[in-house]
C-alpha cells in the first residue's frame, strides 16, 4: 500500500479514495495551487487534511462558519489528528491556548475565520511559522460574483503577496465559470489548476411542483415514505416551525432547525436526525453542513431557493448511499417575489444584487422547465446530457398549449390599471372581484373587469408566472413586485405574436410520481436490529461528549459493523471509517455490544432450533440459563446418547443424508478442538471451517481467540 493509502487507513479508517480525491491531494502534496469544485457530500475536506497531514510544514483552513470549523476540529481530533481552531465564539483563555498550541506545540492545522486570519498582528506571527498550505473552504465566498459573497473573504487575496511560498488549495461545492476565475485570480494571480468532479446524481429524482395545497401534497407524499428520513427546507424561520408543529400534528415525527435555536437545541435535533430512521428535518438553510447520512430518502423545498447553487448543494444531501432517492421543489409566484424582495433590500451594491435576481431567474427557468431538467442542471455546470429518465419531464413529458388569448386578458389587465399592481389585484380585477383596494380604485369599471371569471384563481397565478419567466411581464421590486409590460407583451396584446406554455392543471392534487426502484443489494446483508443498537450507543457516546453523532462515526461505519459484525481489533480496524485512533478509543464499547447482540441472537435460534429433535446446538454452554432450565431433560438425554458411539456415528449418518453439516446437533468435543486447531493452522478460512464442522463462524471465532489462536 502507497504511503498516501496507508495515512488514509491509519488516520481516517478509509482503504481507499473517492474519485477525484487522490489526484487533488497530490497536486496539494507536489506544492501546486488548485481550486476544487466538487458537489458535497463528494469528501472535498479529505483532501486537503490528508494534504495537511502529509505536508512537512503547518496548514492554516480558513471557513466562513464557526459551527463546521467546531464540528471538523471534533472529527479530526477523534481521528487522533492534532490540530486548533480560532474564533470569536471563544473565550480569552481558549483563545490564546488554541494559539500557543499552534505556534509552539505539535499542531499542524489551524481552523480559522477570515476576519482574524486577515489582521495584520496576526498575520505578522504566522510569518514566524513555517505555512506549508493556505485552505480556503467554501472558497466561491471570496468572489462578489459568486452566490454567497461575504466581505471579510474578499480580504484573503492579500495573503498570495505575504506567502508567496505558500500552497493555495481552494474549495467549494459550487461555482459558475465567472467565480472560479475570479477566485483563481484574487487567491493565486490566476496561478492555479482549476478541477472539476462530475455533478451528475443519477439516483436522484427531480420534481418540480405548483404550490397548491401545499400541505395536504406534502403530507400525502410523506405517508408513502413511511420509516424513512428526509429533509424540508423552509424559507423562514416561523415557516419552519409552523411546518413542523402541522406535520407532528398528523402523526409523523418532525423536527425543526434553524438559526433561532440554541446550540443544544441544534445539536439534539442533529443526533436524532442521524440515528433515527423515520425523523422528517423541517429547517431553513442553516441545516446540512457537514451531515453525511447516507440514506436521506428525499428533500422537499417548500419554496424556491435563492439559486442554482444553493439548490445543487441541498439535494445532494439525498441519497448519498446511492440509492433512489426523491428530490421535489414546490412552486409558486409568491415565493419568487419574497426572494426577489429579500435579495433586492439586502446587501451589496446594486450590480451585485442584479447578478443575485439573475441567478434566481436561472432557477425559475429550471422550475419552469419543459425539457429534461436534470439536463439543464448539468448544463448549468457545463457538463452534458441528453436526458435522464429521471425527473417529472422525462416520465411524463410535457404537453405546449396556446394561451395567446388568456395571456392578452392579464396584459390589458395590467396596462389599464397602469402597471403599479401586483400579481394578487391583477387576478381579482379579471375575476370580478368586490374588493376595497378595487372599489376605492374604481378598477371594477375597467374594460378587463371580470372578463376572466371563468377562469380560477390558481390557473391564473401558474399563467402569470409563466409569462414572467418567459420574459412578457417583469416584476419591479422597486414598486413593491408590480407586474409591468415589455415590448414582447404589447406584441402579443396586439396580435403580432402568439403565447404558449405547457398546459396548466390546476384541479388535481400534485403529487410526484412514485416509481419503485431496487435498492442497493449491499445494504440487503444489514442486520438493522443490530444497526439500530450501534445508532443508540454512538447517541449515548455524542450526548456524553456533546459532540455530533456523525463525529463519533459515520453511518457508513455502523452499516459496515452491522454487516459485517466484527470482535477482534482486526476485524474492527478492518471497518470502513476506523483508524488507529478509533480503534482504541471505541473498539472495546462497539465490539462488546456486536458480540452480546450476536450471542443473544444465536442463543434465540439455538431456542428455537431446540424443538426439532436434531437441532443446530453450537455451543451448549453459551446458551441463556432460560433456555437450559427450559430444555434440561432434553439435554440431558441426548448428552447421554452422544456416549454411544453407535448412536454418534448413526446421527451423523443420518445428516449426511439429509444433507445437513456432519457435526449438526452435536456439543463440542476435545477431537474437534484439536482437529479445529490444524485446519486453522493450515490457513483454512473460517468460511470453510463452518461449514466443515457444521458450526456457526461466531461460535468457531470464540473458540479460536479461547485456544489463543487469535486475538480478541
């Protein structure tokens, strides 16, 4: 094994790499800059803490959010990798002991926010030190053109012309052309290697569907995904809760997160979600950094997010076990212009905000989508598809109608009530509605009153909508989301052109399509009983410590205990996700409990194999005292049976023919013990040695480590 793989064994239990991860690691390693984009999920802080730890000198990680940089410092220090972490959360003492441990002492990696990392006096110690490598994690921050800018990354361009002998190693889950170069540019001098992972999730379905009845839609999907978990991402913090409060309400188990809550609120609701199976996580875009549970069955938006970006990144926290998995976004014109409103009064300048709503309407297009739609997501990140088979569009292809004379209806609407309304007193004028803001405004003496009266109300919210995202009606947010006419509109209003759009159904309840695929027949050898024990005791082990569930271990490590039931160190070190360090930390707790929930389960099937007059005994002194005094007679006369040889021989006879082990039914002897010692000492594997002596592989293993054989 390479150098590379054995520090990947020995620190982080994995025997081998993701796609794309060595390459980037060896470009960090050969002192080469690069920024990495690579969807989350993928494993992108593998690569430059393996690099760091690899590296002859310190490594300075720069992470825009104090909750991952704690959460990353807890997983790395349990991997038994010394490192520290700065940030305004800390006290004075913690501080300067972080510190001190850094510069003086044998820490290689220092977590920071950008803010202390840009400051001059900080900036003139870490001068003293020797920097191997700069991180900067979410790293599309550093740009005004990317989707989450932030000032103080801004700063970070300084540090090429401080350290110039530094390694830059750049990265985010998600980036458009125009930010990695911009990021390039202000981290490295445009001097680095720009790497790409593949975006495709082929697992995932992709629904986009119209907010009506959104919670009875919501609610009939979740009862055909019954003790499964998933995620619904909310637009506000009170959405959140109200979601929550309804859906527990109906019966499911549902769990609010958000940035309102305390921090052991958030850290309570974050185990749970990653060791129960049925728990349904309502959160705002504060939840999922740093999650890996493999088996999230689906994530539901209730409302559309801010962009491409930011949707990508939140759907790939389904179905990383690489089973299918449902992806659904609910839509609607009000939600478009809460997020146009909330990007429009936010900060920045105003080109900054005008590329934000551009980035909005790319998704707007994605929701109004005809074609593949998993298609025009690649696109989005310049890769190529002709469709999936996968998504909403792909199964029921979309029909185009003619709504030419509808569409004149909304745009006279809009001209005569002199473009300063919005999309709700629109479709009331049409309908004929008496409303206040109508009588007051005398708008019920209008040529277009009423003339869309047989026309509902969700027909002409979709209808609106999509004559926004085609670009007939624009939204001014500076006149608080009124619809306004561009020349595409007065053409169509003047019979010049004609519009269609797909047909719009409005009377039917939405639901997505449910389409049954087989899973992953890896995961078919789980024991989930014993699974589901593992989950408890690492809930127990994180409340304990107060650290997240996923920090003791992964999923991925628990499903590989629950297959493949280790008890020796060998065994356990052998299991995805152990090292060294979790070796000797957990193997004792999670080896003792796979070897008691085993024991109990052969002590129940020998129970029950006790009622056939030859039944598969292993190990009559491993049984429960119950099933002993139950059986004692039994027993009693069938060890005296096994003194005459001419029965023994005729039993064994007899299960030769019936094509059953040689040795079914039988206690252990010395002969066997003996005969089991040389087979093993001839490399016999235990496979072969079950089913030589007609003996359970649990039961020989415990026999072996008692003969000294191997270790426990």
């Amino acid at each position: 094994m390479e150098d590379l793989e054995l520090k990947l064994k020995n620190y982080f239990g994995f025997t081998s790499f993701r796609d794309g991860q060595k390459e980037i690691i060896e470009y960090l390693i050969k002192g080469e800059n690069i920024l990495s984009v690579m969807p989350t999920g993928f494993g992108k802080s593998l690569c430059y803490q393996l690099s760091a730890l690899m590296l002859e000198g310190k490594t300075v990680i720069v992470s825009p959010l104090i909750a991952l940089m704690n959460d990353q410092v807890s997983a790395l220090k349990s991997y038994g990798i010394d490192c520290e972490v700065l940030h305004s959360d800390q006290s004075e003492d913690e501080g300067r002991n972080s510190w001190n441990s850094f510069f003086r002492g044998s820490s290689k990696i220092l977590y920071v926010s950008p803010e202390r990392l840009t400051s001059e006096n900080f900036l003139s110690h870490l001068k003293n030190l020797n920097i191997s490598m700069f991180v900067v994690d979410e790293a599309h921050c550093i740009s005004s053109w990317g989707n989450e800018f932030k000032p103080a990354y801004s700063k970070l361009e300084i540090l090429k012309n401080h350290f110039p002998k530094s390694t830059f190693g750049a990265f985010t889950a998600t980036a458009d052309k125009i930010t990695r170069e911009d990021v390039s540019q202000k981290l490295t001098g445009g001097k680095c290697k720009i790497i790409i992972s593949d975006f495709d999730r082929p697992n995932l379905s992709l629904s986009v569907l119209p907010k009506i009845d959104f919670k009875k839609n919501v609610v009939n999907f979740l009862n055909q995904r019954k003790n499964q978990s998933g995620i619904i991402y909310c637009l506000s913090r009170n959405d959140t809760d109200t979601l929550c409060d309804y859906l527990n309400s109906q019966g499911f188990y549902a769990l609010s997160y958000h940035a309102g809550k305390s921090a052991d609120e958030k850290l309570d609701a974050q185990n749970k979600f990653m060791t129960l199976q049925n728990v349904i996580m309502v959160a705002t875009i504060a939840f999922g950094m740093g999650i890996d549970k493999p088996d999230i069955r689906y994530v539901i938006h209730a409302s559309i997010p801010s962009d491409i970006e930011s949707f990508y990144q939140e759907i790939g926290r389904a179905g990383r076990d690489n089973n299918p998995s449902d992806t659904i976004m609910y839509f609607n014109f009000a939600d478009v212009i809460k997020r146009k409103k909330m990007l429009f009064d936010g900060i920045g300048s105003d080109d900054h905000k005008t590329l934000r709503i551009k980035r909005l309407d790319t998704l707007v297009a994605y929701a109004e989508a005809t074609s593949c739609r998993r298609k025009f997501l690649l696109s989005y990140f310049e890769q190529e598809l002709d469709h999936c088979g996968n998504c909403d569009n792909c199964i029921n292809p979309v029909s185009i109608k003619d709504y030419t004379q509808e569409a004149k209806l909304i745009i006279s609407a809009i001209k005569e009530t002199g473009q300063w309304f919005g999309s709700a007193h629109i479709i009331d004028v049409l309908r004929g509605s008496s409303t206040q803001k109508i009588n007051d405004r005398k708008h019920d003496s209008l040529n277009s009153y009423g003339k869309g009266r047989d026309l509902s109300k969700n027909f002409l919210q979709i209808l609106i909508r999509q004559m926004v995202s085609s670009n007939v009606l624009n939204v001014n947010l500076k006149k608080f989301g009124a619809l306004q006419l561009v020349k595409l509109a007065m053409d169509i209003l003047s019979g010049e052109k004609n519009f269609s759009c797909k047909v719009i159904e409005t009377k039917k309840i939405l639901t997505p399509k449910v389409v049954v695929n087989e899973v992953d027949s890896k995961y078919d050898s789980t024991d989930q009983g014993l699974l589901n024990a593992l989950k408890k005791l690492r809930l127990d082990i994180a409340k304990e410590k107060k650290l997240p569930a996923f920090v003791i271990f992964h999923d991925r490590s628990l499903i590989d205990m629950a297959q493949k039931k280790p008890i020796t160190e060998n065994e356990f070190l052998k299991i995805n996700g152990v090292g060294q360090s979790k070796l000797e930390e957990y193997f004792e707790k999670f080896s003792s409990l796979v070897r008691e929930y085993t024991r109990e389960q052969n002590d129940n099937k020998a129970e029950e194999d006790l009622s056939d007059e030859f039944g598969n005994i292993f190990k009559i002194e491993n049984l429960h005292t119950r099933t002993l005094i139950k059986n004692t007679d039994r027993l009693i006369k069938r060890l005296k049976e096994f003194e005459d040889i001419e029965f023994v021989y005729k039993q064994r006879k007899k299960n030769i023919d019936e094509g059953k082990p040689v040795n079914n039914g039988f206690p252990a002897i010395k002969e066997e013990n003996d005969l089991l010692k040389q087979k093993f000492s001839s490399n016999i594997q235990l496979f072969d040695l079950s089913n030589y002596f007609g003996r359970s592989e649990y039961a020989l293993k415990i026999r072996l480590i008692e003969m000294g054989l191997i270790e426990e």
